[in-house]
C-alpha cells in the first residue's frame, strides 16, 4: 500500500508521462505514443514539492495527483537464502551419467516422436 508524501494535486493531461525529478519536484515530459503530435522538447516542471527520497522506496505520481511512496518489492538475495551444500561424490557421478549421449540405434529410434509427412 502506498502513503502520500506530498499534496500536490496536479491536474493530468494526455500524452504527458508525470514522475518525480531529481530535485523532488513534479515534472512531466511528452510520451512518445501518447496519442497528439509526437513533439520532442524538454521536461516541464510542473509543481515545487520538495520531497526528499528515501532509499528502498518508489516515488510516483498517485490518481490523485499527489507525490506518493511505496516499498520497492526485492528479490531475495545471497543473505536470505541458506548456503548452497556440496554435491555428494555420488550425485556428481549420476549428473554426468544423465549427460551422456544415448547409444544410436532402435532405441533412439523408438524414443524419437514418429515424423508427420509433409505436404
């Protein structure tokens, strides 16, 4: 669940992508398939909010046109996970058994699927 940050209530217009810039005010700049003319030009600052980042969040632009955080989601990382165990000599010898090519002959015949006849 998100958490407002900041009150800001920017009115949305269309083919303008809305995000936080790097000194914490609401800025936008055109999307390049937002529908109207593709016009390149610079970003816009749109609102002065002075929002101060956190790290481990994500800042965005709410429905409500509020500046907005939420938790980033992480995969879990070599510290969460428990050590990987050393291979047994046993599961060595039976994972380089099972790569071994099969012989040639009726059996790999037998285990190939039948081939449709082309049209």
């Amino acid at each position: 669940m998100a958490t407002k940050v900041a009150k800001t209530g920017v009115k949305r217009e269309k083919g303008w992508l809305y995000y936080l810039d790097k000194k914490g005010h609401v800025s936008r700049a055109r999307m390049a398939r937002g529908g109207g003319k593709p016009a390149r030009g610079k970003p816009q600052q749109v609102t002065k909010a002075g929002v101060k980042r956190e790290d481990g969040f994500l800042y965005f632009i709410d429905r409500d046109g509020d500046v907005a955080r939420t938790k980033m989601a992480r995969r879990g990382g070599a510290s969460r996970r428990a050590p990987a165990r050393r291979r047994t000599a046993r599961a060595r010898v039976r994972k380089s058994a099972a790569r071994k090519p099969a012989r040639r002959g009726r059996a790999r015949a037998a285990r190939r699927p039948a081939r449709r006849a082309r049209r």
